[in-house]
C-alpha cells in the first residue's frame, strides 16, 4: 500500500511535466499578415468580374473598387472594350487622365481610370457650385440689391443718407439702376439728397480676386456690389440719379462704403431681384467664372456670418460630400468658377454630385437645362456635330492651361442614362483633351 501511493505519485508528477512540456513547445505564430507591395494599376483600370458569390453593386455611391468587366457580348461589355482602346491613346504616355462612367439607370459603375485620382477641375468646378447653391440656397433663391434710406423727407429733400446694401448680382444693369432711382424719385417724393450715398458691402469677404488666381487672370476685382458683372456700381449708381433728376448735396458726395451711419435702421425703398435660373444659365453655357463667383458667395452669405467667404462655402460643400458619402478631406474647394489653381476634385467626385443632383428632384429641374447640349448651345455648340452625341449629351466643359474636363450626362444607345466625368490634365493642347473626349461621349451614344 506504501509503494502504490509512491508510484501513484511519481505518476501524477510525470503527467504535469509532460502538459508543461507540451505547453512550452507550441509552435508560436506571428499573426503580421505579409503586405503586398503597391503596384501601379496600368490604364484602363477595369477590373475582372468577382465570383458569383459577391453581392451585385447596387450602391448609389460610384466607387472605382466596384467596377467589374460586364460578361462578353453585353452592351457593357462592348463599351468597355471600345474605352479600353481609345484609352490606350499615345498622348496618355505624357499626360493624366480621370475618367468615370456611372450608369443611373443600373446604379452600377461602368468604366473608370484613375476615377479617385486628384487633379484640378477647371471650369468643372461650376458644377461643384451649382450643386452646391441648389442643394441649400434652394431654386426659389433670389439675388437681392436693396436701397434704403435714413431721415425723413421734407418738401422733397431727404434729409438724411441713401445706402445700397451688396447681394453681388452680377444681373443688375445700368438700365436697372435707372429705374431704381425713377422709382425712388416717384414713390417716395425725393428730388435731391442732403446726406451721402452710402454702400454696405459686408455680404462678402474683403478680398478683390479668388484664392489662388493667377495674377494675369482677366478677371474680377469682385465686389459686393456690381453692373453688368463688373465693379463701376458707385460711378454707375451716381449717374442713374442724375438720369433720374435727383440733385446731391454736393457735386462729390461723400461714399460710405461700410453701410448707414449713425444708430436708425434705414428702410427699404427699392430692390432689384432675380432669379438663380437666371443666373444658372449664363453661368453653365457660357461658363461665366464672374457669375459663378457671384453664387460662389451666395452660398457664404448663407451660413449668417457677416464678411463670409471661401471657409463658409468650403463647410457647406463639406456637408454635401457627407451626404453622399464621399470623404471631404479627399478634396479642396478654393473659389466657384474653377479659375484657382488650389481646386482639387476626381473624376469619381464629380460624377459623385452629378449623380446626387440627377436623383434630386429639386437639383435636376434646375440644373440639367442650364448644362450646354453637345452641337446646339453654349460652349459644347461647336462639339460633336453630325455625330449621336449631338443634342443628346448634357455637360459642363472646363478649360484653363494644360487642364481640359468635361462632365454631364446622355442618354446611351441602350436607354440608360449615364453620368460621366473626364479630366485630361498635362495636355499641351486644349484640343486634344477635346477630341479624347468627344469620342468617349460619341462612343457611349453610339
């Protein structure tokens, strides 16, 4: 009995060291996974069809990863063999190319190169600002010039100050201005001032040209208060009252630039409106960076903050972003007309909020008849004549040096509507963008 529990013992022992044994020489895995190295996707970036298994995209976001080659003898299929072969272009050994399809009607991607890649937008960056104003200024919006005065009048003399108050509406003309002060002459009974002419110009930031223009742009300098696109309001102003009949106090009144003086609120006896529409088209087809500059600080002046600019609508394009699930901080808004050199945006962006704006009710009754039609209007009616895209592609085009971009919708030969986006950037000539471009779109109607 004494030896059995020895060996009852000696046997427990053994059996712990034998699991300490174990314990010690388990294999130890390092879980660091091995990291591929980054390889450059060669042009076109099309990638081969997942397994069966995978979800199909139905995502209203475009996102390059989910472009998929479509199975041979589809109609997407011949598109994107047909885009493959003009992307294999020799000019896109020297120069950088953004391009994306995105079909609305399958909520499917449908081609991409270098979709995510930044590069400046030029005057596609007004698509950015249209969206943009039409998403939270709303298409009802008005441009307002408001005059007012100070005082009380006696025996026709204002005895006190007229002010205009600055909405930066580049619509207001001369001939406007005229029959402001006729209007101000007849309804208020007021033949001469013995104040000042005043002008509130706080709309907008104090600065006289965009973030990151070039000094030779023939552009500008922006004021709160302008005719005809131009800053001559004060000069303008001055002889509409003469026209008008109404004598100053003096041949050089004094000008306030900083609004009425004194502590009374002044009152509005006159104001010049007009619409977004009106401003949307001029803007689009014509691709007026002034006009767009004008929208551009709507859009500040909307958030209440007196003097606001570039950080306003920067916060504001930043909410749209969020909303349709791009990440901000991929891109930079510097001013409205794309005439910056500090714009950033992608292909994938851009086609991002054309596709936003299209399944917006709001947006799109707006939008799509200020874009210019390939062969009819603005700065596409000299594009694609004689060909299927003409008068069915809708866009926005953009040109500054050595950057050419182009992004809108058409209707394809299958039906659908497809939004697309293309940046060609590096180019040493406009017209060779132009060309590349054009027989994408042509391709895509064919």
């Amino acid at each position: 009995m004494k030896y059995t529990k020895y060996l009852l013992l000696l046997l427990l022992v053994a059996s712990c060291g034998s699991r300490q044994t174990v314990r010690h020489h388990s294999p130890v895995v390092d879980a660091k996974p091995d990291v591929p190295a980054v390889v450059q996707v060669p042009t076109p970036v099309v990638v081969e069809e997942e397994p069966e298994e995978q979800e199909p995209v139905i995502s209203a976001r475009p996102l390059v990863s989910q472009v998929h080659r479509a199975p041979q003898g589809t109609w997407q299929a011949a598109k994107q063999q047909a885009l493959d072969s003009l992307c294999q272009a020799p000019i896109f050994e020297t120069t950088q190319l953004g391009l994306y399809v995105y079909d609305l009607t399958d909520g499917q991607p449908l081609y991409a190169v270098n979709a995510a890649h930044r590069m400046r937008p030029a005057s596609c960056q007004k698509i950015v600002t249209a969206v943009t104003a039409l998403q939270f200024l709303k298409g009802n919006y008005q441009f307002r010039t408001d005059f007012r005065i100070t005082g009380k009048v006696k025996a026709g003399v204002l005895d006190g100050d007229l002010c205009v108050v600055g909405g930066m509406d580049p619509l207001v003309t001369s001939d406007e201005l005229l029959q402001a002060a006729t209007a101000i002459k007849q309804k208020h009974g007021i033949d001469s001032i013995a104040g000042n002419l005043t002008y509130d110009l706080s709309m907008r930031e104090d600065v006289p040209y965009g973030w990151g223009w070039c000094w030779d742009d023939d552009y500008g300098p922006l004021s709160a208060l302008l005719v005809d696109g131009r800053d001559t309001f004060e000069q303008d102003w001055l002889q509409a009252l003469v026209g008008a009949g109404i004598k100053l106090s003096s041949d050089s009144p004094l000008a306030e630039r900083n609004g009425a003086r004194g502590t009374e609120q002044p009152r509005s006896v006159y104001t010049i409106r007009h619409s977004i529409d009106e401003l949307l088209e001029p803007m689009m087809k014509n691709s007026d960076n002034i006009y767009a500059e004008c929208l551009f600080y709507q859009i500040a002046a909307s958030t209440g903050k007196k003097g606001a600019g570039r950080k306003q609508v920067a916060g504001r394009t930043d909410e749209l972003m969020k909303r349709i699930g791009l990440d901000p901080n991929q891109y930079r808004v510097a001013d409205g007309s794309g005439l910056s050199l500090y714009n950033y945006v992608s292909a994938e962006m851009l086609v991002a909020i054309l596709g936003y704006a299209w399944r917006t009710e709001s947006i799109r009754e707006h939008l799509l008849p200020s874009l210019p039609i390939a062969g009819y209007d603005g700065t596409l009616q000299k594009r694609m004549i004689g060909t299927e895209a003409e008068g069915n592609v809708r866009a926005k085009t953009g040109t500054v040096t050595g950057v050419v971009s182009l992004a809108g919708y058409l209707t394809a030969a299958n039906g659908h509507t497809l939004v697309f986006a293309i940046i060609n950037q590096g180019v040493s000539s406009s017209a060779i963008g132009r060309t590349f471009q054009d027989k994408v779109c042509q391709e895509l109607c064919r």
